[in-house]
C-alpha cells in the first residue's frame, strides 16, 4: 500500500486533486480517499481541516510515506510557506510538488513559479523533491504524477521492508464500537509485523490487550506488516478508553515532562523560558511549558530561530515515545506555527 499525504492552502486545488486519485471514504478533520486497481492500493489523506487548525496537518504528514504539496497558478501564500515549514521539521524525504489548475494559467508563467519553488525551497527537504503541472479539469499530468507516485512507493516499500522485524507498532488514527464486536480501531504499523492473537499494550494508558482480528482493505488477514493500513478489532478495552494518536506497542516511555535535543526552525521567533508550546509526537499533542533552555552549554533565557538547544518542557498530558520519535513544537498563537522539531535522548 502507497500512502500519501495531499496538502497546501485551502484554494491550492488539493481536494479536486484528492477525488481523482481515489474514492472518498472516512471524512473527520482529515479525510481519506482509496484506491485499487490491478494490484496498485493508494491511501491519500487531505488535510481537510487545515489552515483553521494545525493539527490535521501534522495527522495526514503522520499517517503517509508520501507527501503532494499543492500550489496553484496564484503562487505562494502563507500557508504553502508554513507547509513547506512543517515538511523541512518533520523530515519528509518523500514528495513531489504539484502545480495545480495549470490550464488557469499561461505555460510562461507555469515556468517562473518552478524557478521560484526552487528557490524556496533552496536548504529544505524539498530542495530535490520532483515538480509536476497538473490539471483535474483537463487531466493534463495526471497520469504522469500517478507513474511518479508508483515508482516513489516502491523506494518507499523498500524502505518499510527493513521494519519488519523491529518491535510492532501501530498509531491509531480513528476508533468505534462494533456491536457484536466491541472496540475497533484503525491505523497503520509504523514498524514490526503484527498477528491476530498478539497480546500487546495500549500506550499511553498501559492497559494490556490482545488483538482478536485484523483486517486490511475489508479483508481478513492473519498478520500485518510495517507500513500496512490496518483495522483491528481489540479484546480488553472499551473504545471510550481509546483516542487519536495512542500507540500499540509493548516498548514505549509515557510521561508528561521532556527534555529535548531540538533545532529551532530559521523561520520561526526565538522561544523564551516561560512560553507556552504545543508538542506533538506522531498523532498525540499536548501543551508544554519551557521551563529552561541550555544553548552552547549555557543557561540562557531564550534560543534564537535557526539554533540548536536543548529545551527542558513541562506537561500535565501523558505522552507515549520511543527514543527515534522526532518531537514538533508549535506555537498556535504565530502567523508561522511550527517551531522546532526536537527528539528525547533520556530514554531509560
């Protein structure tokens, strides 16, 4: 399975784009779209719900190997500026940038927007990423971005491969109750192969579980590799004791307070000793404060944008990781919201 991420501004044309890809399914803050055909399984996921909120966002860059960035024949904004912002802190190594409504604008014009994206994105991960026009009225690129999509997800299965013999680890993204069933939920292996009968825990709340079935794509299967899509009906929990973001696995840290090795974005403000933060960790989110900042080995009062430090921060939320989880800070109240990506060394 291809998972891809489809996201830019609210008028970037990324949801016209999302409805040829695949057929419309689950629809939340974010909403998933699928596809199967001839042995080829897409997963898109469009951040429906962003710029109003950040945290869709951050869910659809979470839940996909591969990300489409939208920009339309207009340009630039504020928006695709704080996307390409969060794809250089998340690390998204996978994408393509997609050059929408191209039969709105004139081939001349087309090509001054492809040397501008160069040069924004001159230092970031999308430095080398590919560029492609497309059109969803007129359908120009479109069989050429999905040629690029198949041949990114087979570097991208490769690279999943390698996972599977890790501990098991699946983010939950949605949950319900089936009657006759009971707790059912749906998200994706991160890493590690997963089978039905596997006793296991549901992080942060540590509760044992076991998983009574597994499906995947409304097919019931036995077992489930690193990178599948899966729904799993759980035996030992309720699904009032389960949210967005919890992690199945037997090998996580769960605590409120973090002290991170972070690089602060070059587009953000410095962060100053008593700010108010929001943390995400894969799907999970909580408010911090900065209780102390060490920069060059020092104690100072506040860390320029563009730095590296070491932030010590303060919660009241349960927050399960593992030491190779890359934290995100944003502030919600900046114009440009993302901060600083950041990861826990301190893990026992």
């Amino acid at each position: 399975m291809t998972k891809v991420a489809i996201i830019g501004s609210e008028q970037s044309g990324r949801t016209a784009l999302a409805s040829k890809l695949g057929k419309k399914g689950n629809v939340s803050d974010v909403t998933m779209y699928d596809f199967s055909k001839s042995g080829t399984v897409l997963m898109i996921v469009d951040a429906t719900g962003y710029p109003k909120s950040i945290k869709p966002l951050v869910t659809a860059l979470n839940l996909t190997d591969i990300v489409l960035l939208c920009i339309p024949p207009t340009g630039l904004d504020t928006y695709t500026g704080e996307c390409i912002v969060a794809l250089d802190i998340l690390g998204c190594r996978h994408g393509i940038v997609v050059m929408t409504k191209s039969d709105l604008a004139y081939q001349s014009a087309l090509a001054e927007l492809k040397k501008r994206i160069r040069k924004i994105t001159a230092g970031t991960v999308l430095e080398n990423w590919d560029q492609i026009v497309v059109s969803t009225t007129t359908f120009e690129g479109m069989e050429e971005l999905k040629t690029m999509i198949a041949s990114t997800g087979e570097k991208v299965d490769e690279e999943l491969a390698r996972l599977n013999d890790l501990s098991p680890r699946v983010v939950i993204d949605q949950v319900f109750n089936v009657t006759g069933i009971g707790c059912v939920v749906l998200g994706v292996v991160k890493q590690g192969t997963i089978h039905a009968k596997d006793k296991i825990t549901m992080m942060p709340v540590d509760k044992p579980i076991e998983i009574r079935s597994i499906q995947m794509h409304d097919v019931d299967v036995k077992t489930a590799a690193a990178g599948a899509r899966v729904g799993l009906a759980l035996k030992n929990i309720q699904s009032k004791d389960v949210d967005r973001g919890y992690v199945i696995s037997n090998n996580e840290t769960v605590t409120t307070d973090f002290t991170l090795n972070c690089t602060l974005s070059r587009f953000t403000k410095h962060v100053f000793v008593g700010a108010m933060l929001h943390l995400f960790a894969g799907l999970q989110s909580a408010p911090v404060r900065v209780e102390k900042i060490i920069a060059n080995g020092d104690v100072v009062d506040y860390a320029e944008s563009g730095s590296e430090c070491v932030l010590t921060l303060s919660g009241s939320k349960n927050i399960a990781y593992t030491k190779s989880d890359r934290f995100i800070l944003v502030n919600l109240d900046e114009k440009q919201r993302f901060v600083a990506y950041g990861f826990c060394d301190q893990v026992p």
